[in-house]
DNA sequence: GCTTATATCGTAAGGATTACTAATTATTCT
DNA sequence: AGAATAATTAGTAATCCTTACGATATAAGC
C-alpha cells in the first residue's frame, strides 16, 4: 500500500484529518527519510512546494505524527529536535551510528536488543516497549583524516 | 583513592583549576549520584551551601566535567539536560530503564554490548567508542496502576 | 445554509542555554 | 613582597528553540 494511504488512514483512525499541510509535511519526510530533519529543515523544505505554511503548523504536525508513533522525536546534540520515521510495524527505533570525524549518522534497521529486552524484563521486571541505541565512534576511513577533537562530549546525547 | 582528589587531578592534569565552586559542584553530583541532575537542580542544591554561586558557573563548570568524560550530557525529554556520572573508567555510559508509568529512571551498570559493538566495528568497519542504551516501557509492579496514556512520545527521547 | 468543531497563521511569550563585561582570584616573574 | 598577567566567577543581556494564544479560515454535521 502506498505509505501515504497509509498514513491517511491512521489519522482517520484517530478522528484527524490529512489536511494538504499536513500530507505536504508527510511527504517531505518520506522523501527524506535517511535525513533525520529538524523542525526548521522540514519548514524549509515544504515551503517550496507550499509557501504559505506557518512553522507553528510544522511544529504541531510533527508532534501530531509522533503521537500516532509514525515518527519519533530524537535529541542528538545539536540543540534541535529531529524527527526519524518509525518502521512500517511502528514498534521499535532502528539503531544509529554517529561519528565523530564526518559527523555522519547512519541507521542501522536490524534490530539486536531482543535478546537484551528479554534479560531486562527477565531480570528487572521491565517490558520494553521502545528503545534507544546510538553509537558513537568513528568509521575506520575517517580515522586517517584525525580526529577533530574531544568536544562532541558537549552534545546532548 | 577518594573521587574528589581523583577527579582533581584530572582537572589538574588539563591546566584547570578546582576552585572552590567547582568542587562544590562536583561534590552535589557524587553526593547525588543516581538522580541525573539538571542544571537547576545543581544550582539549587549547591547554593545551599555556597549561596554565591552564579548559574552561569554551574553551566561552565558541567561543561568542564563534560570535556574531561567525567559526566555525560544527556537530554532523557523533559526540555532540559541532565548530567550523569560516567563509570570510574570514563569510558562507557551504562544504560537506563526509564518507566512510562512512574517515570523512575534506574541505570543499569552491566556493559551489555561489547559483542554488539564488536558487531559493528566487523560490519560497517566503525569502531565505538561510547554509546547509549535506553529502555522505555513499564515495571510489572507499576502495569497494575495501568498507563498513563501515550504521550511520552512527546518527549525528546 | 447555518452552526459547530477542527486546523491554520502569525506572532507573542516562555524557558533553557550561551555570550559578554566587569570584577575577583590565582599565578608568574622580578 | 609587588606588579603584571592569566584564569575564573558573577550577574545579566542576548539568543535560540519551542509552546501558547487569539483571530481567521476551512471542513463537517444537521
């Protein structure tokens, strides 16, 4: 099915509508899925096809989405919210490697925790219902190139 | 060796200086140590005992400790950052259960993911050098109060 | 078609963090 | 010890991201 079928379909499940802002917000983060935007990117980009849209409504929208868990809101360190779409089954975050040199964040879709998940409810008493991993580190091409130093501490992780 | 003179000589080992204030706040995050304080929350605590202190110290001052892995800044999605302890060896941050229920946040110390880090670094040639594992979902204990709803995807995970 | 609810727009208000200047404290050199 | 230099702090102003708000516009129900 198309996936904006789909996502119209789960705003009518809970009674909201896929107003033409909102599918043109939609459809600049299927387009880019691997970016990660941030609210300001995503203003950006769907102001091109749809000049008149107002940030507010960016902001609302993309809270909206991360309601009906078709995207996740993120933190990672450079001071703005970013938004990375959920998979299809809603369930659980991919998980992301940062590096240190070039800045790159990739995703990794597998998902390895299931055994992990198991030992935490079996031994905390805790069942997970989402998680979070990033690693941080540096691609072995970078490495070469020198580091740019220690400070990426500074970013909230 | 007692944390305070240890982590001194960090600072000493860097050219900086503990200076009173900074060892105040160093002693409210040791003395604190399971609550991920943000930065209010220092600046309140530490206030007690030195009235004078200014929050912009409070802010340099976790930066410091950031630079030197002697904390780890971390956004866990209630609008503000929170500072956590590293492990004596600096290297690693444990990981977190954080309750949708009852919100408690509990560290678990065990370095769960050697192998998987070992993982990435044979499949997309990238060698870790810290990372962050977190764990939403509900204690068996808090499942009976029944959940509150499903906005803590609101927050900045 | 009129009423009611929903969504948008633009901007004001809020809150967390950073930047900045003056004042204070420590260090170095003679 | 005393002057000069460097490092640190205090207090506040400025900045940036996000949320709140009132007015307008759009859609749904009768």
């Amino acid at each position: 099915m198309n996936r904006v079928t789909n996502i119209s379909q789960q705003f009518a499940a809970h009674n909201y509508k896929l107003t033409p802002q909102r599918e043109a917000i939609v459809r600049i983060l299927l387009d880019n899925e691997k970016d990660h935007l941030s609210v300001e990117e995503v203003y950006m980009l769907v102001k091109r096809k749809f000049p008149h849209l107002g940030l507010a409504t960016v902001y609302r929208t993309l809270e909206l989405l991360c309601e009906l868990h078709i995207v996740q809101k993120m933190n990672f360190g450079d001071g703005v919210a970013r938004y990375d779409l959920r998979d299809d089954d809603h369930m659980h975050m991919h998980h992301h490697l940062i590096c240190n040199v070039c800045g790159k964040l990739e995703e990794i879709k597998d998902d390895w925790l299931l055994e992990l998940e198991a030992r935490v409810a079996r031994e905390y008493g805790f069942s997970v219902t989402d998680h979070r991993l990033d690693f941080k580190g540096t691609y072995n091409s970078c490495q070469k190139n020198g580091c740019k130093g220690d400070k990426e501490c500074r970013a909230v992780s």
